[in-house]
C-alpha cells in the first residue's frame, strides 16, 4: 500500500494505492454497480458484474495487476480502479479498466490513478511503453490522457487506440 497525492492545491486529495493481488473481483463487483458506468470502463462486459469473466483478463498473465484506490480520509472506502495488462507487445502494458466513483469524478483523481500506473510501470523490467484504448463517447477521458502525454496511434469503431513512452 502506498499515498498518492493531487498537484494541485485547489483540488487536495490524497490516494491509498492497493494492489489488488491475488486478484479478487469482489472489490470490483461492488464498484460497478450500475450499466453505464460499467460499459464506460469495459463496453464488452457482462451486466450485472461476472466476477468469472474478470478473473479470465486478470489471470491471463503474470504482470496483469489491479490497483484499488480510496480517499486518505476515507481509506476503506473504495474510490478508484484501475489495472495494467500485458498483451501482444513484449515492451508495453495496457492501463485498462480505469474507473471513478461519480462523486468522485472532475477533481484530477483518473489523471491521479493513471499517474501511480505509469511510476508502478517504470518498475517493471522490460517495459518501455503504455498503451490505453479510449472510446470517442468518452471526450473527458480522451482529454485525461492527452494531457498525460499519450498520443493516438489507430481507431477503429469508436475506440481510439493511444499510447506513450515511459
């Protein structure tokens, strides 16, 4: 478990990062709740939450991690999401499932909960590169990373494909 903090002073929030390993879905089950939100961090996924088919994506790869995140102030309360996966490239990781509980959204903490992704990533042996998938319905996302420095490299259908040197 580690503390994150925001940058910015009119938005002071400090994060607990906890690393979500051996993965449980449980944490997560509780976390999507509702359709939309759901659809937003992973539009193919089952509704109501299949912790089975989380554990598929989880459990694929031995550097697959999932990171939960709440507030300082709030610690067992649950605020945040997000997971690295490997997949086809041997130098990069995917951030994937990021996720904000929507009172939470609008005060830096996605760009937060990426931020910690990327300092745990340049640990990582080998890797040299993150990439993220973004869909076009998602403009507050898609400003998110592009502020963080990824760069669009393909689309297809709504999805926009970025990615960013680390």
């Amino acid at each position: 478990m580690c503390s994150v903090q925001s940058c910015s002073p009119e938005k002071s929030v400090s994060l607990i990062v906890q690393e979500n390993f051996p993965f449980d879905p449980l944490p997560l089950a509780d976390l999507f709740t509702d359709r939309e939100d759901l659809f937003l961090v992973y539009p193919k996924a089952k509704f109501p939450f299949d912790p089975e088919e989380w554990k598929m994506f989880m459990n694929s790869h031995s550097l697959n991690r999932s990171y939960l995140f709440s507030n300082v102030n709030q610690p067992l309360k649950m605020i945040g999401h997000g997971a690295l996966l490997k997949r086809e490239r041997q130098d990069t990781l995917w951030v994937s499932f990021i996720y904000v509980v929507p009172e939470q959204r609008n005060k830096g903490i996605g760009k937060m909960i990426v931020s910690e992704l990327e300092a745990l990533v340049r640990k990582v042996e080998g890797i040299q590169r993150l990439a993220l998938t973004v869909r076009d319905y998602n403009p507050t996302a898609m400003h998110c990373y592009l502020n963080l420095g990824y760069q669009e490299f393909q689309r297809e259908g709504t999805a926009i494909k970025m990615e960013k040197t680390v």
